[in-house]
C-alpha cells in the first residue's frame, strides 16, 4: 500500500535514513566483522564450557562474555538509529577496556589463565582484531553522529 499523503512517510522515511547510516559504507564493514567475531567468540565458548569448564572456568567465560558484548554491538549497528549509536558507542568503550585489561592480565599473570580467550594478549589468537575493532567502531560512530 503506498501512502498518498507526503506526511504520512516522512516519519519512517528519515528513521530509515537514520538507521541506514550506521550500517552505510565501512559500518557494513563493522557489522560483518562483529557477525563473525560472535560466530567465533559464541562457539568456542560455548564449546570450551560445556567439555572442559573446570580447566579453565575463568578464560572461557570471559569469552562467552566477548560473545555476548560482540552480539549486542552488532544489534545496534544493525538496528540504527541515535539511541543505537549511544549504545553501541559505550559498549565499544567498554569491549575495548576489557581487550585491555585482560590482555595486559594474560601478559602479566599467564597462570591465571592456563587457556586463551578472545581477548588474550590483545587478541592476538584473532589477528588482533579484537584491539583494532572497537577502535575502528568508536572512530565510525563518532563520525556516524546525527547533525
């Protein structure tokens, strides 16, 4: 059905083009490489805790934690929008702090940790990725900001 009045879709028309500039040009970018770090992160994870939680229980829950924090960014890359954009802005600052911290931790104190998560040693097991994403995603929400 297609409106005929130019007011009834202005609303979802800019909501859209709002929405859409989060995931336009290298937000797509963002968006594939979140997919696939929860993809990677979610699984072994979930592997890692359902055969051999009692190796090493505090590793592999801090990787079904990046899990879970790579599957919320991707949802509100996806989803859009200035709330998303806050949202997922904050939660990049705080994926990149734990990258930090635990890979500062892994390199100081190796015993604590007799296997590795996504974000040991900067996440160098990930190409180091998980260093350089929230970092890319900060610089492209920054620059994604409604006028």
């Amino acid at each position: 059905m297609v409106a005929t009045s130019g007011e009834a879709g202005t609303g979802t028309a800019e909501e859209k083009r709002a929405r859409k500039r989060l995931i336009g040009g290298p937000g797509i970018l963002l968006v594939w490489l979140y997919g696939v770090m929860v993809v990677g992160a979610v699984s072994r994870s979930a592997y890692q805790i359902a055969t051999e939680f009692d190796r090493a229980p505090l590793p592999y829950t801090l990787s079904a934690l990046a899990g879970v924090v790579y599957g919320f960014i991707t949802y509100t890359l996806v989803r859009g929008g200035e709330t998303a954009r806050r949202a997922a802005l904050v939660c990049c600052a705080a994926e990149l702090v734990g990258v930090l911290t635990v890979g500062t931790w892994t390199l100081v104190e190796p015993s604590a940790f007799p296997d590795a998560t996504v974000w040991s040693d900067y996440g160098m097991g990930y190409l180091f990725i998980p260093v350089l994403l929230p970092l890319s995603a900060m610089y492209w929400l920054r620059r994604a900001r409604t006028a």
